[in-house]
C-alpha cells in the first residue's frame, strides 16, 4: 500500500469554543477527497507560536503550512532555513497562475482587497489570509435614543457631540464612551489620516529602518483621545488593554458606546440582548478635518514552507484553496464574526440571506470594501502605498507596547503627549534596531523578535476570562 503524502499544518489554538474542532474537521474532510494526502493540524500555544516554528526550522523539522499573526509577518519573512534560504516561499509563485490544484479552484484574485493587499509585498501574494478583523463601534441605542441621538457618530466631532448629549441624560451612564487601549485602534486613527508607524510607506517600499510614534497624525488622535478623557467622556479602566473591562462597561451600560474588534460582534450583539438593550454596529469614527484614506485590518495568514516537493506542495496549496472555498469561508465567518475571507463567500452569505438576519455581521466588509486598497492606488501612484495595507516591520509587537504605555501615562497621570511620544518614538526605534540586530546575527532568534502580542495578559488578543464571558456573552448564541 503507497504511503500517504504527509502536510503539517501549524496554528495557534485561539481557545476558542470550537476553535481547533473545526481545524481538524477541515482536515478529515480535504483528506476524504483527496485520500492520497494526510492533512495534520497541530494547534500550538499563542504566545509561543513563531518561536516554536523557529526552533523547529533550525533543527529540519519546519511544518509545511504554518500561520503567523499580522504582528509577526516581518519576521515570517525574515525567517531562514538551515541552508540558508527563506523558510517560507511565496503562495503566489507557488501557484504560478493555474486556475485550479488538485480540482481545487484557485481563490486568490478573489481574496477582499484590503485582506489580500495586507499580506502582498511587491506585488506578490507571499501568504494567504486566514482571519480578518477591523476597528468597528457599537452602541447602546436606548441611551443614544434617551440622549436624543438616533444616527451613530461617524466622525470626531460628531462623536464628541453624542458624548455631550449622553452626559446630559438624567441619572445617566458614568461617561459616554470607551475603548481598549490597544494598538489595533492607533493604526485605525492613523490609516485613516493617511499617517505611518515606520518610514518608506510603513515599509511596504523598502525595510522599515525609522520609527516615529509622534507624527501629526499620531498626536492629533492622542490629544483627540486625551481631551474627551479630560472631559468625563472617555472611560479608562487604568488597565493595558482590558478588553474584558471595557466589554463589562458596555454590556452594565455604564457607556452608551464601545470601540472594539469587529471580532467582537458576537460578544456585543449578545451582551446587549442578555442585558436587555438595543445596540447598533458602525464604523470606526474618523477625523473629519482630513481626507479620509483607508481602514486598518488585523488578522493571521499562512505560510508555506520553502523547498517541499512537488507533491507535498501541491497539496499544501490543495488545502488552502480548500479551506477558502466560498463555503467554508462562509462558514468560518459565521462561527467566529471573523470577516468573510472571498467576494465569493460574501455573496453566497448574502443568497441564503445571513446578512438579511445578521446585519451586524455585514458591517466590517462594508466598511474595509469602502475604500479599497487597490482603487486608491489606481487613483494615486504617486503616493505609493495606501495605508490600508498595514505597517509591515520588526518587532511590531513591542512597538505597539510602546504607545499603549504612553498613552496609559497621558491617560492616568496627565503627563504631556507632544513629550511622551517623543520619548516613546526613541524606545521603539531602539526595538527596531534590535529586531534588525538579531536578523543580521544569524537570523532571528530572541523571543522580542518573534513575540505575537504586546502585552502578557490578552492571550489571543482577549483577555476575556471563562467568568467574563458567562457573565454577559454566550459566543455564537
């Protein structure tokens, strides 16, 4: 009997309900068509992840397909094998223009704009996006309605008005609005301005070797966030990110609005029903005094191992086209609120009427497809960039610890945001001279360089407790 061609998969294990059943259920099924190939799905811990991959690489045993968190694509990059040669290898080229593998129809030209431009460097597809999110806002109608608001803010100015009205309301909620102080929400307020983490366009045009935590974009959003704190509006728990603690706030109506991950609908939809309040999902507020540029997006992709042969690639790329098919797009979008990944997957979400029952779940692809990233570059090649494809450099992690703690600072102990950013702009330019460091010393090996998160308690970008999730959300309900 002829062996069965072995794929490792690699992926964090989120910890979600579910999370790494679906995995392995997508293995068995690809397995069952194609009974020649043996699928293993391995879930790994979050945190660790990329340095596991690393150590495996350097001792010849690197799994075919391993998927990286957007923080650590410079590093997925970056990485190399034993021989020398980049470990990963570029899902693109790979493909090299068939329209199908193995019967499995090539999805890639499908991928939503802002999803596929994220993870392309030069033109090229290096890996392929698994999870989408992007910065939405929900709100407590029956507040806003108190408050004699009934269209949610888009702007800041429109936000600041809202958050005066609902100080105005009788025995109301204790401030307006909130958010985590997370880093998600600093690259959304600069994308949208059009502003830059890291020099040659966020490091899409060349290697990012300047950062600058303190440009005009950055202030402009800081002393935006600063003064509705200063005003009562702004609610800070004094905690890095304290997701679980702003998620309560909302679902106490302690606020009337919460900025979140668009990850978060299920979370909010379902915290707003158990408390017994309306609630309505739109999009990230923008600073109306500037031209609005794009939308930021976070998530994982996969990458696939350099130097496999023929046919254990071909059925790595098998798997991937497989698993991004319209229907199990879809139906990774509906398990976790995760963005649909296709066009394709959209519209059939769309026929069987999913939107039409969900509408909250439409909102995120509404708002990352209303400013493609690839129509703005149609419109403006001399620019380079657009925004909305996302800062791609080293050690991406640590410098969003930088700024969350910066802000904490102007937040809690009223320190000034022109000298704080400026001092935080020197810190993370030491962190990416450190990143560059270690890549020239024989390729990437300290956990700084490698490390997923920028902070230690929100495992998988959560820091919602078992207890915290019983309490105001049931995932999926």
């Amino acid at each position: 009997m002829k062996s069965k061609i072995v794929v490792d998969v690699w992926v964090p294990d989120l910890t979600f309900p579910g999370w790494m059943d679906r995995w392995h259920d997508q293995a068995a099924e690809f397995n069952r068509r194609h009974p020649e190939y043996e699928i293993k799905v391995h879930g790994k811990n979050f945190w660790h992840f990329p340095l596991e991959v690393a150590q495996a690489a350097a001792e010849g045993r690197a799994p075919a397909i391993a998927e990286y968190y957007f923080y650590v694509g410079q590093a997925a990059r970056d990485a190399i094998a034993p021989n020398g040669e980049p470990l990963f290898t570029s899902i693109e080229k790979a493909i090299n223009g068939r329209t199908e593998i193995l019967g499995e129809p090539v999805v890639i030209d499908d991928i939503i704009p802002a999803l596929r431009d994220y993870y392309t460097y030069e033109g090229d597809l290096t890996s392929i996006p698994t999870v989408g999110t992007t910065s939405l806002l929900f709100a407590n109608t029956d507040l806003l309605r108190a408050a004699g608001v009934e269209e949610l803010p888009q702007t800041w100015d429109e936000v600041e008005a809202v958050c005066d009205a609902v100080a105005k309301i009788p025995n109301g909620p204790s401030h307006a609005i909130t958010w985590s102080n997370h880093g998600l929400f600093f690259q959304q307020a600069l994308a949208s301005q059009g502003g830059l983490l890291v020099n040659n366009h966020n490091g899409r045009t060349g290697r990012a070797t300047v950062a600058d935590l303190s440009s005009p974009e950055m202030l402009t959003w800081v002393d935006w966030w600063r003064q509705l704190h200063a005003k009562g509006h702004y609610l800070y728990t004094g905690k890095i990110p304290d997701w679980a603690g702003t998620l309560k706030a909302f679902a106490d109506q302690q606020v009337a609005i919460r900025i979140s991950s668009s990850n978060d609908v299920n979370y909010m939809v379902q915290a707003a029903k158990m408390n017994g309040f309306g609630i309505k999902v739109g999009v990230f507020p923008f600073n109306g005094h500037v031209p609005y540029v794009g939308n930021a997006v976070a998530g994982t992709s996969l990458w696939m191992a350099n130097g496999l042969d023929d046919a254990a690639q071909d059925g790595a790329l098998a798997f991937l086209m497989w698993m991004h098919n319209p229907r199990n797009a879809a139906d990774r979008h509906k398990a976790n609120s995760f963005m649909p990944l296709t066009q394709a997957s959209f519209d059939l979400l769309e026929e069987e009427g999913w939107f039409e029952q969900h509408p909250y779940h439409r909102v995120a692809s509404d708002h990352v497809n209303k400013f493609p990233s690839r129509a703005y570059r149609k419109r403006d090649r001399v620019s380079g960039v657009p925004i909305s494809e996302g800062a791609l450099f080293g050690d991406f992690a640590g410098n969003q610890d930088v700024m969350t703690r910066a802000m904490g600072d102007v937040l809690s102990r009223g320190v000034d945001p022109v000298a704080r950013f400026a001092e935080a702009t020197i810190e993370a330019q030491m962190l990416l001279d450190d990143y560059h460091a270690d890549r020239l010393d024989g390729g990437l090996s300290r956990p700084t360089s490698l490390r997923v998160e920028h902070f230690a308690e929100a495992a998988a970008g959560r820091d919602y407790s078992a207890a915290d999730l019983e309490k105001v959300v049931k995932l999926n309900g």
